[in-house]
C-alpha cells in the first residue's frame, strides 16, 4: 500500500495510553508508516491524553478507544472506494480502464456491437 500518511508516537504516550491503539494500527496497517519517537515535545498532553501526531498534526481524544475510532475515520481513504464524481474516483476508474466511453468524440453514437 503506497500511502503518504504516517504517525508519530511518542514514547512515553505509548506507555501509559496509546499502546493498544499503536498494537491494532500496526496489525491493520502493516505497511503504514509509524515511527515512535523519545519525545516529540509536547509534554503537556503527552502526560494527559493518548495522542499521535499524523503528518505532524495532532490527533487526540479522551482515551485510547476514542483515539483509534478518530484514527480508522482518518484512514477510510485508504480502504473505502473513492466517492462517485471525486477526483479520487475519476483517477481510480481511468487507472482500471473504466472510461466510460469518454474517448467518444461528442456527438457520436457508442458502437455496442
């Protein structure tokens, strides 16, 4: 899976509440990108809530349950197929070769032969 996505843990987070979350990211994600780091300073909420930084932003919830729920939602692109009319489904249905008979000059009949 090529993703641009990655987490940053904090070490001394994981150890007293995001463990869990980290343990069933890595099971899910394999190939997800996760570094965890002695400290990423941000010793405020480090020692308050569970958190992870995703491209360097703050993701942060009330416990671990919360975080991993924000987390799944954050990465259901990865995995859900691209809503219709998106950009993302339009890249997806060319890259399978589902033009929809877009090749069609305007104005011509498809031949469905």
């Amino acid at each position: 899976m090529a993703s641009s996505m990655g987490l940053k843990w904090c070490k001394k987070n994981l150890e007293r509440f995001s463990q869990p979350v980290y343990d069933m990211l890595r099971e899910e994600y394999p190939d997800l990108p996760m570094e965890i780091a002695d400290c990423v300073d941000l010793c405020g909420l480090c020692t308050d809530v569970p958190f992870v930084l995703r491209n360097n932003a703050i993701v942060c919830a009330r416990d671990a349950r919360g975080l991993y729920v924000k987390l799944k939602q954050g990465m259901s692109f990865m995995t859900e197929p691209a809503l219709p009319g998106t950009y993302a489904a339009v890249v997806a249905q060319a890259a399978a070769g589902q033009d929809g008979g877009h090749d069609q000059p305007a104005g011509q009949p498809k031949d469905e032969t």
